[in-house]
C-alpha cells in the first residue's frame, strides 16, 4: 500500500471536519438540552433554531442530508419535552428562502416542527414579495413571527434591514389574524441605536396591529 505525506491542506480540513462534528455534538447534547429545559422553566412553547450555515452554497441549493438528520433529532429531544422546534427563514442558512423553510419542514416531517417566519429576513435574501407570495408558501407551518423591515438601498443596491421598507405588514397582520394565528409576535432589531429603534418597531406594531382589527372590534 503506498504511503504519502498528510499535507497541511489535508490536516486543515480534516481539524475543520472535527471541529465541526464536535460543535454539532454539543449543540444537540449539551446546548439544546439546556435551552429545553430554560423554556420549559419559563414556560415557552418553542425553541427557535437556525437551519446551519450554508457556506457559499446557493439559497435555491439541495438541503443537505446532515442538517435534515441533525434537526430531526433536535425535534425528537424538543417533542420529548412536549415544545415546538421552529426553523427561522435566514439569509445564510439552508432554510433562506420561505420556499426553503416550507420544504425543509415537509422534509422532517415532524408535527411538532414548524416556521419562525421572519418576512424581513425573505426580503433581504432576495424575495421582493415577501407577503403575500412568501408567507403563502410558509403559511401551514407559522408557529412563531418577527417583525422588523427591510429595503433596498438607494446608492448601493443592498438589501438592508430598515425601520420604514418593502414588508406590507398590515397585510400580514391581517392575513396571520384571518388564519387564527395564536402565536407570539416578537420585534427583532439588527439596527443600532438599538433602544431607538425597538421603541419605533414597537410604535409601528402597536399601531398596525389596531389597523389589522376587523371594523368595529375592539
């Protein structure tokens, strides 16, 4: 049998690949335990999760088997507790797109898996109709929202997280009040001054979730 030299590339990628299985292990042993047990303490109905960073894979890419299996067995820890797993649409990640996150869900297949639909995050990875087309697609698996916006910028082109921007909230308020959605609605900033801004994302919740009611309810 020939023998040759583990080159320093080889070595690299071989730390990487352990570094990586053994962050994996920790997460789903260590971390995920000690989340479940820290919501059921407080009694929170879920545990929001990301769906792995995808590196310079395309949004539209396969899923990977690994990231599927490694949430299968976060839902399974997560269903044992009795609580909700519930897969965030992120720009990095395997479950970028809200067509991404329908199908990572469907993929699973667990009851207890669901969607933190975020219709900023959709924008900002390239969806320019984030509601209604986004959320129809995510729409049976919505067990937990955030709200903030998201636009494009003028001199650069970027799509940036904004407090004014593309998302028709008051058409997902509505849409999510008509549907029965009995979940939370958490303001998420990524925008500094942070105090600043969470006060106006509140300011513009409160007042489009009066505008959401149906004429003549309170």
């Amino acid at each position: 049998m020939e023998a040759r030299a583990l080159r320093w590339d080889h070595r690299m990628s071989f730390d990487e690949q352990q570094s990586a299985e053994e962050n994996l292990r920790i997460h789903l042993e260590e971390l995920l335990p000690a989340t479940i047990e820290a919501a059921r303490a407080v009694g929170c109905p879920l545990v929001n999760v990301f769906s792995f960073d995808r590196g310079g894979a395309s949004p539209e890419a396969p899923i990977p088997e690994g990231p599927v299996q490694a949430l299968k067995q976060a839902a399974r820890q997560a269903a044992d507790a009795g609580l909700i797993l519930s897969i965030e649409n992120e720009a990095t990640c395997w479950a970028a797109t809200s067509g991404r996150a329908a199908e990572l869900v469907e993929i699973i297949s667990q009851p207890n898996v669901g969607v933190t639909w975020d219709p900023a995050n959709a924008f900002r990875v390239g969806e320019d109709d984030p509601f209604p087309t986004g959320y129809g697609q995510v729409r049976p698996y919505v067990r937990h929202v955030h709200f903030k916006n998201a636009s494009i910028d003028a001199l650069t082109g970027k799509r940036q997280f904004s407090v004014d921007g593309a998302v028709d909230w008051r058409g997902q308020l509505a849409a999510l009040r008509l549907d029965g959605y009995q979940g939370f609605i958490s303001v998420e900033t990524h925008q500094r001054p942070k105090v600043k801004t969470t006060r106006k994302y509140l300011d513009q919740l409160r007042s489009l979730s009066r505008a959401s009611l149906p004429t003549g309810a309170d």
